[in-house]
C-alpha cells in the first residue's frame, strides 16, 4: 500500500495533506476593542410615517413632540428687520421767509433772530442727549464736517457711483437724489462757502423702543455751486457751466446714535412752503414737416365761363374717342363663316 501511495505524483500528496479549517469573515480582526465598538452604535426608534396628526389626542400630540424636543407651532411668522433710519423729518425746522437777504440789523431780521432764540431750548437738549452717546460731538464742529458729507454725496451723485454714495446717504435719501439720473450728463462743482455752514436745529426721537434712538441736525448753507444738466443727446436742460449761482439749503442729517458703528449721513433736505415753484426743465421735440396746403384762388366771373366751356370741350372730346374705340373693337372682331 505504501509502495501505492509513493508511487502518486507530487501534486497529488500535496492535496492529501490540505486540512479544511472554517473560519467566521464576520469577526473583527482585533478583539481588543471589542466593547468600545459597540458603543459606536445607537439604536434609534424610527417614526411611524403611516401615523397621522388628525388620529392622535392632544396628550398624545403634547407627549410625541416632547419626546422630539419639538416646539409648538406658533400663530404668527415673526422676521427679523432692521431699521437704519426713519422714514422723515420730525418736528423740522421751519426757515424764515427772506433768511440770507434780511439783516439782523433791521426789525424783520432781529424778529427772526428772536424766534431762533426761543426754539433754542429743545435744540439744547438734543444735542445734550447726542452727547450722552457721542462725547465728542460739536455744534461749531460739525458744520465743517457735515458740508464734507454734502459735497461727497453730491460728487458720487454726479458721477452715478451708486455704491459709495450710500455711506454718505441715508436709504429714505438715495432714491430720490438718483431718480432721473439716468441717460443724463450731470456736471456738479462746489466753489465757495459765503457764510460758514452753522447748525440751526437738533432734534433726537426714540423708534419702537426707548433704546433705538436716532439724532436729526438740520445744518444752513449758504454756498456758491456750479450745475449743468445734459441729456442723453448732449443737450443742456437746466443750469450753465459758466455761471455761478448763490445756493441757501437746509440740509437734514441723521445719525443711529443707539448704534456704536452709526455715522451721519445726508437724510433730506427742507424746502419751506413760501418758496415759489421751480420751473421744468425745457426739453426740446423734433418736429416732423408738414405738407403746405395750398388755398384755393377766387376766380372772376370771365375766368369761369372760360373754365366751364374747356370742361365742356373736354367730356366731348372723351365721348368721341370712347365712341371710335368702340367701332374699331367691332371692326376687330373675327367673323365666324357659316
């Protein structure tokens, strides 16, 4: 028998001496970590999606989402929104009719002078308020640095830089100094101050809350400006590069006191109601050409029997010739031999 089994080929002892081990491919190579693995693993309790709302009692419902750590829903949709600014001017200034022309050495201009002094007191006590948030505010200052503001507003405004005029402008105040912008050509130069810009008017008011508080300075200036107005064909509707013109403003600037980053922007502009109405810019047409119509010639009593006898020879002169064509048409005709 061992003769037999020696007598077998290589390959096949091989096969005889192959054991068959079974081993599990689900253990884990490593045992060592074998609790903390498991640990990896949380069983979670899948929600019932067939389940309806409309099936479970209020206790069921209450019970359900707190176990989700699920809020009630609420009735209302609260946003939150920011307020940058107010929407207007309160209590604004009213300016005295004829300021910049009347003296204060005559009686209207010492009237005037008088009213000022009287409405000075509230003014004191807004800007005592500003000063509680900004220590170092100024009246005398900050006419200096609110016509800084007024010409950077205008030069951007000038020159249709829509993104950096807004850190000089207010949002109730950007639009409407950039309607009808559009298409036109503005050249806008400030020359001189004729009388130094000086603060008339301050005011401070409280939005929803006590805490949101906003400051109004109404600042007077009496400058020297340059305006011209092109449009889009390079005509000029309004003002002269070459004159100058005398500029009275009371311009209103506003402030997020409440806000630590708030700064004073350009927020309007006050134009008294005794100012008389500006007038429109003249806008010039083409104009089409029209056909010239010629009138009629009154004829005399010799003209018209004239007139009505070449008439006369005309519609005889049509009916020969309607008659000849007639019998030439007949004499054209083929004749048909029977």
């Amino acid at each position: 028998m061992a003769t037999r089994v020696g007598m077998l080929l290589p390959g096949m002892q091989n096969m005889l001496q192959m054991q068959q081990v079974r081993n599990r491919q689900t253990k884990h190579w490593k045992p060592e970590f074998k609790r903390l693995r498991k640990q990896k693993y949380v069983k979670i309790e899948l929600p019932n999606l067939r389940e309806k709302a409309e099936d479970l009692s209020k206790e069921e419902m209450r019970s359900r989402m707190k176990e989700r750590g699920v809020l009630p829903p609420r009735p209302w949709m609260e946003r939150p929104f920011h307020i940058s600014c107010t929407g207007g001017i309160f209590e604004a200034y009213v300016p005295p009719e004829g300021d910049g022309k009347k003296s204060i050495i005559s009686t209207s201009g010492a009237k005037q002078k008088f009213e000022f002094l009287e409405k000075k007191s509230k003014s004191l006590m807004a800007v005592r308020k500003i000063r509680s948030y900004e220590e170092s505010f100024s009246t005398d200052d900050f006419g200096a640095e609110a016509q800084e503001i007024y010409i950077a507003a205008h030069t951007h405004m000038a020159a249709k830089e829509k993104y950096k005029i807004r850190e000089f402008v207010s949002e109730r105040c950007y639009p409407e100094m950039m309607h009808n912008v559009k298409d036109k050509t503005i050249h806008w130069r400030f020359l001189q101050s004729l009388e130094p810009p000086r603060v008339v008017h301050a005011r401070v008011t409280e939005v929803i809350t006590k805490e949101n508080q906003f400051a109004q300075v109404t600042v007077r200036f009496h400058t020297q400006q340059m305006l011209a107005i092109y449009d889009r064909f390079g005509r000029l509707m309004h003002g002269s590069e070459i004159l100058t013109k005398d500029v009275l403003e009371y311009v209103v600037f506003e402030k997020h006191i409440s806000n630590e980053y708030g700064k004073w922007r350009l927020h309007d502009k006050i134009i008294p109601d005794w100012l008389p109405a500006k007038q429109p810019a003249p806008i010039t047409y083409r104009i089409a050409d029209e056909p010239i119509e010629e009138t009629p010639k009154e004829l005399s009593a010799g003209e018209q029997t004239k007139q009505l006898e070449s008439g006369s020879d005309q519609h005889l002169t049509t009916a020969t010739v309607a008659a000849t064509s007639q019998q030439v048409e007949t004499t054209t005709k083929p004749t048909v031999a029977l």
